[in-house]
C-alpha cells in the first residue's frame, strides 16, 4: 500500500511522542486508542506518524490509490461535521499527499490540492467513524448528507444559546436554505434505516385525530430504533424559542418535561428571545421532523416555507446527528 498524508495530526507536550504515548496520557476510550484495529477502513488503513512540520502525530492513510485515500479525506470531513455538530472549524476537505511529499508542493498545486494541517482532540471519533461507514454505505451516505445539510444551512450551536435573538427571516433566500437542510437532515435518519414508515399500515398515518400514535407505526419505528441501539428512554433536547411560529401554533410538538435551563414561565426580556425548551421523545421527533419534512419543506413550498425558524433546522440536524452517533456508539 502507498502511504498518504492526511494533515490531520494530534498535539501533545513533549516532542516525538509515540500512538502508545497519546492513547495512554488523552484517550480514555479502547475503541478510539491509535492501534491499526481501531482504524481499519474497508481497503485502507492508518498509520500514525510523528510530523516535525506541525509537530504532532499525523495520521498516515495506507491505501492502493490516492483516489481511495481522497474518498477517505471526503468522509472525514463529513465525520467531522457530525461529530462537532457543525461546519465551522474545519469546513473544507484535506487532499492527500504521497507520504514525504508535501514539503515539495509547489505553485499552482498549492492552491489546486493545498497541504492544511489540523489539529484537535476529536480526530480520533472523525477516522473511528469514517472507518466504520466504509464497511456500511448506508452510514456512508449518512454522514455526506448530514455534512450536506449543515453545508446547506447551520448555526453554530453557540450562536444558538441566548445570543441569537431572531427565529425566521423575510427571506425566501434563507428559508428555502432552511427547508432543504431539514429535507437533507431527515434524509440522514431514513439512511439509517430510524424514518417512520406508514406503510405498514393501513390507515397510511402516523398520528390518529386524537393525537395518539397508530400503534402499528410506532410498534415497528421502536423496534428499529430498539435494533439500532438507540435508547429511547432517553429523550431528546428540543429547542422551542421566541414567538410561536404559524407552524408551532397547528402543530406544537409535545414535550416529556421542560429543559432544566429553560426561562421561567414569566420571563420577559428586551433583548434575549425567552427559551421554553424541553425534552422529547425520540418517535415524537423523528415525526416531527417528518412532518416539517413532507408537509412544509417538499414539493411546491408556495409561503409555507417562511415559518420555518433557525431552530427547527438545528432540531432536525441534533436529531439526525445523535441517531448516527448513538447507533455507532459515539453518542457520550
């Protein structure tokens, strides 16, 4: 196999340190420990090798081709997105390089194929997590249209807290943007296999009048998500801010309990929106989304489309996020 550089690499005090040197003193996990096993693509591997360039420890991509070892630098980039959540620290693919070869780029390389260097603590879960989605195209395709959807549209989730003091926009630009990251963040969950399927049934609906599930729709989601690992025991964080939207006014999605850092019912504030959020079950959020989907997202969206608010698209996005990373076993 050819060796690659992948300019991801791992910073630790101390020069030349060694895998066994970092796994010991930073990672706490066995599975994300930097031995060949935890990191074996299905026709690549890693190695790790110390770069004096930036310092650190640099995972080596061992590939036939470097268009195997560029297929992995795509996925890792779209790894990234799903674990930090966002798009913004590292927003742009790496390109592989021969192994000792990237002092010698030069010219119009540079900026065709530019050598980048980056450096963080997740590294790790993004190769652990690219490894595992190329033995299953289903993660594979998952994890590019999660990045897709942030791409498509994304707040970083510290913009979210408090500091954000707006919920939709008068344009259509944005919100057709906001409508197409929630049809691509629902598109992640039916990738796993987690989508509500009404077919089952024959009453073809999810919800009755009532508002209660058909149980046949629900008996057969939970029981996917069940064999996916996902806990549904444990609800999902749900961002309810501001004003309710012509949406949340005919469709309130209903919450288990209230946020622990949720306002208190008379809070008023000039500058902050009052923040209501609560937690949800995870069936109640998957048919949310699917309705936000189907209903208000897709097909000819007319005005509809300008009640979507910033939240449902992060609501959307953190749903699809923690189904891969719970049903891989990186959901902390």
């Amino acid at each position: 196999m050819n060796k690659y550089h992948s300019g991801y690499y791992l910073s630790l005090s101390g020069d030349n340190f060694t895998p066994e040197k970092y796994s010991n003193e930073v990672i706490k996990e066995s599975y994300l420990k930097l031995i060949p096993k935890n990191y074996k693509g299905n026709d690549w591997e890693i190695d790790w090798i110390y770069n004096e360039k930036w310092n650190g420890l640099e995972f080596i991509i061992l590939a036939k081709s470097f268009e195997v070892a560029q297929n992995v630098l795509f996925n890792v980039i779209c790894s990234a997105a799903v674990v930090d959540g966002t798009v913004m620290w590292s927003n742009e693919a790496h390109y592989p390089h021969e192994y000792g070869t990237i002092d010698k780029v030069k010219g119009i390389d540079l900026i065709k194929k530019p050598v980048k260097g980056f450096s963080n603590f997740s590294i790790p879960s993004y190769f652990y997590l690219t490894s595992l989605a190329s033995k299953d195209n289903k993660l594979a395709n998952s994890i590019v249209k999660y990045q897709l959807s942030t791409e498509i549209y994304s707040q970083h989730y510290m913009d979210l807290h408090e500091v954000i003091d707006w919920k939709t926009t008068d344009f259509n630009y944005i919100q057709m943007r906001f409508a197409y990251a929630i049809i691509t963040a629902y598109s992640v969950i039916e990738e796993l296999g987690l989508n509500v399927n009404v077919d089952i049934s024959k009453n073809r609906r999810s919800i009755f009048e009532n508002g209660d599930w058909n149980p046949e729709v629900h008996d057969d989601l939970v029981n996917r998500l069940k064999l996916s690992n996902i806990n549904i025991e444990e609800d999902i964080s749900w961002m309810i801010r501001g004003d309710e939207t012509e949406i949340e006014k005919k469709r309130p999605i209903q919450t288990t309990r209230v946020a622990e850092w949720a306002d208190p019912p008379d809070y008023e504030d000039s500058f902050f929106i009052k923040i209501k959020d609560g937690y949800v079950y995870v069936p109640d959020a998957i048919n949310y989304i699917s309705f936000l989907r189907s209903s208000i997202s897709s097909h000819s969206v007319g005005e509809r489309i300008m009640n979507l608010s910033v939240f449902d698209v992060a609501n959307a996005q953190f749903l699809a996020r923690r189904l891969i990373l719970e049903k891989t076993g990186l959901w902390k």
